[in-house]
C-alpha cells in the first residue's frame, strides 16, 4: 500500500525513471530518493519558496540519464557506465506529503520517511527544498552513528536562531551539532557575506567544526581538502548548490561570487566514496525559477550520479 509519508513525484517522473517505491515501511532497494519540496519559511513568502519545485525539476533533467536512456552507456567522468555492472536497486519514495499549516509536522514527517530508509540499509538521497530541510533528514540518522557531516555551502549555517526562527535556512549546521550522532563537521565553501555574524564563527570554531574557504580549495587543491577531513566515521553530506560558483549553479537564492568549481565539488564527492562509507547526501537551494536552460539541475543531477558512480566503484553498492 502507498506510504501516508509521501505523495507521488510532481511531475509524474521519478528520479533517473527508477521504479517508484510503494510501501517505504518494506523498502527494498541500495539507494532511495525522497524528495522535500518545502522548508521552514522566515514568512509568508516562504511557505511555497522558490525551492519548492526543486525536486521536479531534478527528476525531469535526470530523465536523460536513467534507465530506458543512458544509464548503461559510458560515461567519461567514471570510466564506465553509471552503475560499473552491478545489479544496484534505485528507487523514487516519492516526495514528502506536506502541510503549509504544520510545519512542525512536516518536519516529522521528513524525519520519519528518512528513518525508515535508512533502518531499510538503502542510502538516502534527498532532494530539497531550502537549506532548511536538511534538519529533520539528519534526525533521521538518530542511532546510525557516530557520523561526520560534510557541508558544501557558501555560507556558514549556524545561527542558533533568526527572527526567532530556529529551524530555518540559517540554522541546520548549528542544530547539527546539537545532535549527538554526529561527531564532527567539516564546512567546505565559504565566502562572502550572510547571515554569521563574528560570534557565529567563533561559536562554530568552539564547537570543533573545520571551516574551509573556497579560496583555500582553489589554492590547495581537492586532494588536499580531502587530506584535512578525518576518516574514522561515515559521511553524512549535505550540498547547498549555492557553494559552487554561480558561474557554474546559477540558480541558487543566494549566490556568491568566487565559489567552488564543479570539478572541485565532483573530486570531493569522489574522494569521500574512496575514502570511507558515505551514509547519506542531500542536495537543497535549487531555485528553478532563477536558473538558466536548467543548467544548475544539471549540474546538480550530474554530482548525485558522480557519487553514485563512486559508491559502486567502492564497493559499497551492488
């Protein structure tokens, strides 16, 4: 029977047309997408955010990638196709039924649909929604660790609250480490201005985390990035497309210029797969609205492939 958690995919597509998973409560499946197409607004204007169309979008520009298509022809950036041979089950959940009215409860919604993927073993791979969304998917990773989340971000996340909003877009990295399950985080990305303030960096430095410009990836290489993340825990990432440059992710809500390249951003999703297991990725702040001829889709459809490619040919799924 269909899950009361989620409605099918706007659009009538489903992430690379993978099969559509019926009953979340019995999943069966190496990789789950679950699309939450919402956040937690500062005001009105952001019950229907201009991220509210994000995972249509995804899902339509991965079409020419998926089964029935190409996801068994050869692909230049793995050395081979997709999914490397291996018999790996994807499936679509569908994206979160949610209720303008409850917020709160849309968030236990999200956190309930990602639980259940990862009691099931699948990897989780959600598609926001605004960078608020993030938070109820990493309560969905209570009891799974200890963890090392990986933000790829300009901007640094950790106001405890905004306009009395606590659970908003400025706040998933501080409410992440409020979460005992995970140990460590690494922010790679930063520039520009936003909404830290000096005491929301030093709070940031207190609490251990490991603040990673973009200027310093472009000087010191990927390599070298990967070289500074500690390796005795699995990865949570999380990818606000606003920290590749907007050269590269135009359609982002708050661009900055200066930003990290898709090859920088491609190599660190690879390194991490090589590295250690990788426990989930979320991928938020696509505006398609702000795009240009779905450029920024694409570029944000060809990371989560890049990283399923990766995880394949590490062994970890298939």
């Amino acid at each position: 029977m269909p899950n009361p958690l989620t409605t099918p995919p706007g659009g009538g597509q489903t992430f690379l047309n993978a099969p559509l998973a019926g009953d979340m409560a019995n999943l069966n499946a190496d990789v789950a997408i679950l699309g939450i197409p919402y956040g937690v607004p500062y005001g009105m204007a952001g019950v229907a955010g201009p991220c509210s169309t994000a995972p249509t979008a995804l899902r339509a520009q991965s079409q020419r990638f998926g089964y029935g298509r190409f996801i068994e022809h050869y692909d230049f950036d793995l050395d081979g196709p997709l999914l490397d041979g291996r018999a790996v089950r994807i499936v679509d959940c569908g994206d979160m039924a949610a209720d303008p009215l409850d917020i709160p409860g849309n968030s236990a919604q999200a956190t309930a649909a990602t639980r259940q993927i990862v009691a099931s073993g699948a990897l989780p791979i959600m598609l926001g929604g605004d960078d608020s969304v993030p938070i109820p998917f990493f309560r969905g990773f209570e009891g799974h660790g200890p963890l090392t989340l990986v933000q790829v971000d300009a901007h640094l996340d950790f106001r405890d609250e905004l306009d009395g909003v606590r659970e908003g877009f400025s706040s998933p990295i501080r409410r992440a480490s409020e979460m005992p399950w995970i140990d460590k985080v690494v922010q790679v990305g930063l520039r520009g201005v936003g909404s830290a303030r000096p005491s929301d960096v030093q709070d940031a430095r207190n609490n251990g985390n490991l603040l990673v410009t973009a200027a310093e990836v472009r000087q010191q290489g990927v390599e070298w990035l990967l070289g500074r993340i500690p390796t005795e825990h699995p990865y949570l990432v999380t990818i606000d497309l606003d920290g590749l440059d907007p050269a590269v992710a135009p359609g982002v809500t708050g661009p900055a210029p200066a930003g990290l390249s898709y090859e920088e951003v491609a190599g660190l999703l690879a390194g991490l797969a090589a590295r250690g297991k990788v426990a989930g990725l979320d991928v938020v702040e696509y505006a398609p609205g702000m795009d240009v001829n779905g450029h920024t889709a694409l570029v944000a459809t060809r990371l989560i492939l890049t990283l399923i490619g990766a995880l394949c040919r590490s062994g970890q799924l298939g």
